[in-house]
C-alpha cells in the first residue's frame, strides 16, 4: 500500500552524545526494526549533524513562512533562523551567490551550504553552522566546568540563588553547584564561557579577523551576516519568553533588549532565594506555574540568551521573531527541522 511508496526518515540530534557508541548502535537498531515492522519506506536512521540540522531548520522556517516559490528567483524575502536547542544552537541564513563566492576565496566555505529548494527552482547558498556544547543545557554545564577560570566557584555560582544548590552532569559525573547570584557576576560568568575573545579558526590555525564579516564567538566565523534579513527565534528562546509572560501566541515579534530586560528582572526575583519553608517565594508569585527547577536556572538561563544574541550581533533596538510553531494555509506547523528533512528527502 501506501506505506510501502512512503519513506520515513528518522534522525538523532546531538543529544545522542550523551550516550556511548554501544548504546547510540543499540537504540539506532531497535528504532530500524521498528520501523522495519511498520512497513514504510526506509529512508535512514541515523545521527544528524549539527550543519544538517541547521539547514533543515532554515529550510522549514522558510517553507512555512512562504518564502520558496516555483520559478528562477525561488526564495522571496528570506528570513534568518537561530535555534537554541538542549546540546547546540544553530544559525543559517540566505546568502547572495557573490557571497558565497567570497568566502570561497577567502578559504571560509566551511561554513557555506548550497542546497536545492523546494518546487524545483534550483539551488541557493546559505550561511549555517552549529555551536557544539553552548545549548542551553550544556552551556550550564560549561559554567560548571569553566567557573574556577573564569574567578569565581562551585561554591559562589553568580546565576543560581543564593542559598541554593543545583546538580548537573559533568563528563558522567555529578557535580553540584551553590548559589550567589549577583546579576552582573552572572554576565561576566556567560561572556567567558562564550570566548568571544577567540579569533576565527582556519585548518586549525588562528585566521585572524576575517576581511568579510566578523567573529562571533568559540572561535567561529559569523559570515557577512543576515543584513536586512528578519531574524526568527525558536525553541527554548520561545520557552524562555513564554515562561516570563512575554509571548501569548505562538509567534510573537519582540525587541531583542527585551532578553536582558527579563534577565534582569528574573535575576532580581530569584536571587533571594527560593525558599519555600514558610510563604511562597516571591519568584512564584512572580512567575506562577513555573517549577522550582525551571526558577532556580531562569537567571541563568535568560543571561545566556541576551549574551548569546548580542554575541551574535544582535542589536537591542532589532526586532526578533520569537516562535513556537508557524501558520500555513491555516495550519500550525512546529518551527521545526523535521519538515526540512522532509524536504530535503523529496528533492533528492
């Protein structure tokens, strides 16, 4: 039947790392011979790269946001894509095609994709790369790794609340931290683990500041920039302004200083502490529905993604398109990678 004709792609982001190779094998077998038993069409189980996914991120954004259309010029006003996921945060954006060209001579199309769009109207360039390890899960766990470095200790965490303990994983192991928040200390903590001091790298080797675009941060090349392209926000920048009452739909256009703003304001709130002995803390007042768990991290959590943003060049007077799924044709899509790989399986 139908399922027989269907492929159906299956991939792990690189949240996988977490796990070791047997165990990465063992679970890739169970889900091939689950999907074996289904009957679809195989079009691959595998580990996705961190270049892949940002490329089947900005194609489904774009898809959704009806940027590719049939004929020469296919894509129409294209938007960039910055995805804060758990282990990574990805960034792709349209390149003109003398762009390209130019970070081609300059020995920086590492960091170039040329990949075919939709209704088969021919290929584009675009910007895209992943920032392995600074997700917002990992960049917590890189405080913890880099906190004596950076002149401060497990005992004096800057973005957790005074008084308050907090345990990660760190390389297997638990490590756990306590809290002294002081908001600007929190700042001072992100901007080191970010390294924004590294210059970009080429085979290797230090580039140097590149004649075309800047640094941006962990030693990586940013290209010319998204321009006048408009810059859509998703996943966890999404959670984050939903959990401090800044978005109430599921795309909402914000300014980007709002991210400091709230970091600001959560860090202010949280950092007296959470304890709950006897009245409820003024943070769940605050914040209401938000679990301890979610409160003890928010300071950290929206620090990071203000430095993140400006980092990447975002100016705070620049609107953002934050969003958590996407209409189309009265539809609400996630604002996802699935549909970009589903694309990308269909154009193949």
């Amino acid at each position: 039947g139908q399922r027989q004709v269907t492929p159906l792609a299956l991939r792990a982001t690189r949240a996988l790392e977490d796990l070791n190779n047997q165990q990465v094998d063992d679970l890739l077998d169970q889900m091939k011979s689950h999907i074996a038993a289904a009957g679809f069409k195989d079009a691959g189980i595998q580990p996705m790269g961190g270049s892949e996914e940002a490329i089947a991120e900005w194609t489904s954004v774009n898809m959704l946001m009806g940027c590719f259309q049939p004929g020469l010029r296919g894509v129409h006003s294209p938007v960039a894509i910055v995805d804060l996921g758990g282990a990574t945060v990805q960034i792709a954006y349209y390149l003109h095609d003398r762009q390209a060209s130019e970070a081609k001579r300059k020995h920086l199309d590492g960091y170039i994709s040329r990949i075919k769009l939709p209704f088969g109207s021919g290929p584009v360039h675009i910007y895209r790369h992943s920032y392995g390890g600074y997700g917002l899960y990992s960049a917590k766990v890189r405080s913890y790794k880099e906190i004596e470095q950076a002149g401060f200790g497990l005992k004096r965490h800057p973005c957790l609340p005074s008084g308050i303990s907090a345990s990660l994983r760190v390389q297997r192991r638990a490590v756990v931290a306590e809290g002294a928040m002081n908001r600007f200390s929190c700042a001072t903590l992100i901007d080191y683990i970010l390294h924004k001091e590294l210059p970009c790298m080429k085979d290797g080797q230090a580039a140097g500041p590149p004649k075309m675009g800047n640094c941006s941060f962990a030693g990586a090349w940013m290209g010319p920039g998204p321009g006048p392209q408009k810059v859509v926000l998703a996943s966890y920048f999404y959670d984050r302004m939903r959990d401090v009452g800044m978005v109430s739909n599921y795309s909402q256009t914000i300014r980007a200083a709002v991210f400091a703003e709230q970091a600001d304001r959560a860090c202010s709130v949280t950092g007296s502490g959470l304890n709950t002995n006897s009245a409820p803390p003024k943070s769940m007042l605050e914040f209401p529905g938000l679990s301890m768990e979610r409160l003890r991290w928010l300071c950290f959590d929206l620090t990071f993604q203000a430095r993140l943003l400006q980092a990447l060049g975002m100016a705070e007077s620049q609107e953002l398109l934050v969003v958590k799924k996407i209409q189309y044709h009265s539809l609400n899509f996630e604002a996802s990678w699935a549909l970009g790989v589903a694309i990308g399986q269909l154009n193949k």
